[in-house]
C-alpha cells in the first residue's frame, strides 16, 4: 500500500505538507469510521486508502463494519434506494430490523473515539449513544439526498439532527437541518491496483485470462448490478447503435453483503441479453480491483448510465484513465464531468 509520500507528486508539495500540520493539530485525539460493508462499493474502497494514510499521519484511526441480517440489509436496501428518490414499499418489520439490528451492534462496538465518523443510513442510529459518551459525531451521506422519500427521511432524520454535522458530496445534497454541513467529495486513490499504470501487456494477460476479446472496441460500464445503475437501459441502448458501429458491450459488476438485490439485477442483466454475442455480461469479485484497472484501460468508452447515483466514483476512474465517459446527468456525476468536453452527460437511453 502507497505511503503518503508517494502521492507528493501526484497532489503536490503544498497539499502533504498541509495534511501533516494539520494532522498536527488532531495529536492525541482518535478517530472512528463505521460502515456497513468491508468490501464492495464506494464507501469501503475509500476507507481501505483512507484509514492507513490517517495513521501513517499520526492520527490513530479504526474502522469497524456493523453486522446485520437478511432483514436488516433487506431493509436498509429499501431505505437507500428510497433516499434516492425511488419510491419503496417499506413496512413496520422493515423499521423494527432496522431498530433491533442497530441495538445489538451498540452493544458490539467500542464507539468512543473523539471523532466518529457514520457512513450511510445503515448504522446512522448508532448515534444514540453520542449523549452518553460525548464525543463528537458527523454523519457522511455518500447519497443522492436532494428527491429523498419523505418517509423515509422523516424517519431517519431525526436521528440526523442529532450528529454534530453532516458531510454531503454536493451542495444539491445538502437538507434544512439544525447541524452545520459540510461539502467534501468522494475520492479515488491514484496508487492504488484499481487506478495505477498498466503495461500494455498487462491489460492484454488479464484480459485474456477473464475471456474477453479484444476484436472489437469496447463499450464498458463498471458498476455495481443494481436496478439504480440502470444495466438493462444500457443493453437496449447499446442495440439502438449496434447497426451503425462495430462494437462490443461489456457490463461488468459485483456485489457486496449489504446488497441483497445484486444476485436478482445480474440475473435480469444475463436474461435481457440471452443469445447476443456482442453482449458480455460479466460478475466479478468486490475485490477484482486490477482486473476492473485493466478492464477501464482497455475499453473505448466508459459508460455509467445511472437513474440515480450519489457521485459514481467509476467516472473519476475512467477519466484519471483519459477515457471519454458518457453517463447520467444525475447526483454528483456532473461534478465530474464538463459536458462535451472530457465527457458526455445524457437524461436518456437516446
């Protein structure tokens, strides 16, 4: 793993040497992240670059993972996708796994570090016990908050006037609440397996070891299977121009333990393009991280065709890679991208 020196000329001088006064000013205190899932998604890829860099400046730091069960997550699933504006069917069982799995998990972690950081609105209720330990509290909200379900926000929310501050990866993100927030995006880490220089010869080994030819130019998107990702539009848009370009489709994707809908999306995705060779659908481990490096690199054009997406940190990975991306203009992805410049931003399968 990269030490923080490493990065001096990829960030610059000025920004190291910020991060190190700065870290100055935190000696003695400790710092806490809790999430839902060790590996998978954005939010865990980010905490497993973040966390050592954080102790490597001095700063001691822990991550602890909540568990939960089938009903727990199956609930939780709803409330993400509910949160970013699709509207769930959420029943008083959804709320009572949601209440009964944070109870036991206050009683499982050690929550007294001086900084506590809550990813998401799986553990958001663990802020309970903020009162009683008096530490201080932000909630980072990785979601699209600005179409929220009003129930389920209603919910959550007033567990979220309880944190010390909120962190959003957007201004459009940001809600009416009592508690200051905070605008901070999301990151990729340039060092790392997924985002660092590939030879040549490297891509076409891997490549050649998961099967796929390289006969044609790829159209690729990398994205968890998630109904939110939209994976059948980008098979039906990717017929729409299969008469016009000689092209082959490539959705590649994984799952993680706080995702029970992954498996029934892939399922739906290998249905919908049953029978067409130029159609690869392809499940990877949350893991494959040189894999998905050499896949990016040897795609054409990097597709992420979301409904909604909170930031969509496979953009920042296609551009750090000098991909041209085309993907939805929705959540933080048009942060990411200049329209028509290092990308193409669409509302639409057309």
């Amino acid at each position: 793993m990269a030490r923080l020196e490493e990065y001096r000329s990829l960030a610059g001088s000025n920004v190291i040497d910020e991060l190190r006064l700065l870290a100055q000013r935190l000696k003695g205190r400790t710092v806490l992240h809790v999430n839902s899932t060790a590996v998978g998604g954005g939010v865990a890829e980010i905490l497993n670059r973040m966390v050592p860099l954080l102790n490597e400046l001095e700063v001691p730091t822990r991550w602890e993972v909540i568990k939960g069960g089938e009903a727990f997550f199956a609930a939780t699933k709803k409330f993400h996708n509910a949160l970013h504006g699709d509207p769930q069917e959420l029943r008083p069982r959804d709320y009572q796994a949601f209440e009964e799995t944070t109870d036991e998990n206050l009683n499982a972690l050690k929550l007294d570090a001086d900084f506590v950081f809550i990813h998401d609105p799986q553990p958001a209720a663990l802020v309970k016990k903020r009162a009683a330990l008096k530490n201080r509290w932000l909630w980072r909200c990785h979601i699209d908050l600005s179409h929220a379900d009003p129930g389920v926000w209603s919910f959550l929310r007033p567990y979220v006037e309880d944190y010390d501050a909120c962190v959003v990866s957007s201004p459009a993100f940001a809600q009416k609440l009592p508690i200051p927030q905070i605008l901070i995006a999301p990151s990729i880490d340039p060092l790392s397996d997924k985002n660092r220089d590939l030879e040549e010869h490297e891509v076409r080994q891997i490549m050649e070891r998961l099967k796929i030819p390289l006969d044609k130019p790829l159209i690729t998107q990398v994205s968890r299977f998630d109904r939110l990702k939209d994976p059948l539009g980008v098979i039906k848009a990717f017929r729409s121009i299969k008469t016009s370009a000689e092209a082959r489709l490539l959705l590649v994707g994984g799952s993680a333990p706080d995702d029970p809908e992954g498996t029934l999306v892939y399922q739906e995705a290998l249905d919908e393009a049953k029978g067409e060779e130029d159609i690869i659908i392809l499940a990877l481990p949350p893991t494959s991280h040189i894999e998905i490096n050499a896949i990016q690199r040897a795609s054409s054009i990097i597709l992420q065709k979301s409904i909604r997406e909170g930031f969509g940190l496979t953009v920042s990975e296609a551009l750090w890679k000098g991909k041209p991306v085309i993907a939805g203009a929705v959540g933080g992805i048009p942060q990411q991208i200049i329209h028509k410049q290092s990308g193409i931003l669409v509302h639409s399968i057309e």
